[in-house]
C-alpha cells in the first residue's frame, strides 16, 4: 500500500497556497504542476467518495489550463488512485481517510488574510442575493482593509465589497454579518 500525505506551501508569485501531493514522502507533482488550493482541494467530495478529482493545476496557477485529475475509487478497505497516463496508487482505507480529514481541519497554514476570508466564507456560505446569484468566496488579499465578496449565476459574477479593521478577527466577523443585514442577501437552507 502507498501511503499519503501532504505539503501545503505559499506561492508567493500568485499571493496563493497549494497542496502538493505526497505519496510514499515524494512529492508527485514535481515541477510541472501546481497544487490546488487548500480550501479548494479539500471541499472536492470525490476525496473520500469516488470519481474525478483534481490533485495539480497549470504551473501558471490556472485551473483549466493544464490540470491534473485522477479518479479515485473506494473500497471496503482501501482506495485506489488511477490516472489515464497509468498511475495506479492504492491506499488503506481507514489510514487515507484518516489523512484527508485531518488536513482539511488544520489550519496551521493559513495567513492572516486566508485565515479571515475562512471565517468571513463560513458566515456567507449558503447566501444568495435576492436575483438568485449564489455565494462563491471572499477574499482578504485584493484590497488593503477590504474584504471583496464573490456571487455568480450562470458564468455572470456580481462583487460586493465591505472594510474591516485589517487586523482582528472580530472584526471582519462583525463586518460579515453586517453586510449580510445591509445588503439583499438571504439564506438557501
């Protein structure tokens, strides 16, 4: 059995972070690929199901250009990754698992910034505007004390915007759900 694991580093070009890939500590993306993001990566329902997931992006930090899938299937006691360029990775179940779930809680490597439109997202996921376009992100790095918030509907993207402190946690929470009252957003669920 292979075993998994992952490295997540910041691409300082992109002002971005990515998974990269271990199995059995070698690192399989090599110089040709770029990790996913973390949050992007780990929200990918295929990882502990089964079908198509996307483990590297383009080395110009588009997903879309030059990707990275494999498929993975699930077994009673082992998941197995396979590729169409041949690779075949098998792994125990219980400890792939176990892998998958303690990297997507740990947070270790977030920025300030990551950080802040992780709690932000928390509090706006699962909003749409009252035209139906529905939540995508929020991001902290664009705009110095700013916080830019994403929503789309059919490939059309409308931005909101709101400030916060550029420093506490508090803030940019309390800032979320003021927005969330100022503006025509509703909850889905």
């Amino acid at each position: 059995m292979n075993t998994l694991s992952f490295d997540i580093l910041p691409i300082n070009e992109y002002h971005d972070y990515e998974v990269r890939i271990l199995i059995d500590n070698s690192d399989i993306l090599g110089n040709d690929y770029l990790g996913i993001d973390p949050p992007e990566f780990f929200e990918q329902h295929n990882l502990l199901t089964a079908g198509r997931i996307l483990i590297g992006r383009c080395s110009c930090g588009v997903v879309g250009c030059d990707d990275y899938p494999v498929y993975v299937n699930v077994f009673n006691d082992k998941v197995i990754w396979t590729n169409d360029d041949g690779l075949n990775l098998a792994f125990d179940k219980s400890a792939y698992e176990k892998t998958i779930l303690h990297a997507k809680i740990d947070h270790t490597w977030e920025s300030k910034e990551r950080r802040i439109e992780r709690l932000t997202s928390d509090v706006l996921k699962n909003t749409k505007t009252i035209d139906d376009y529905k939540f995508d992100w929020t991001s902290a790095r664009i705009k110095e004390n700013i916080i830019m918030v994403s929503y789309s509907k059919d490939g059309q993207q409308k931005l909101f915007e709101f400030n916060w402190d550029g420093q506490t946690e508090q803030s940019a929470l309390k800032e979320a759900n003021h927005f969330l009252t100022q503006r025509p957003i509703q909850n889905i669920l």
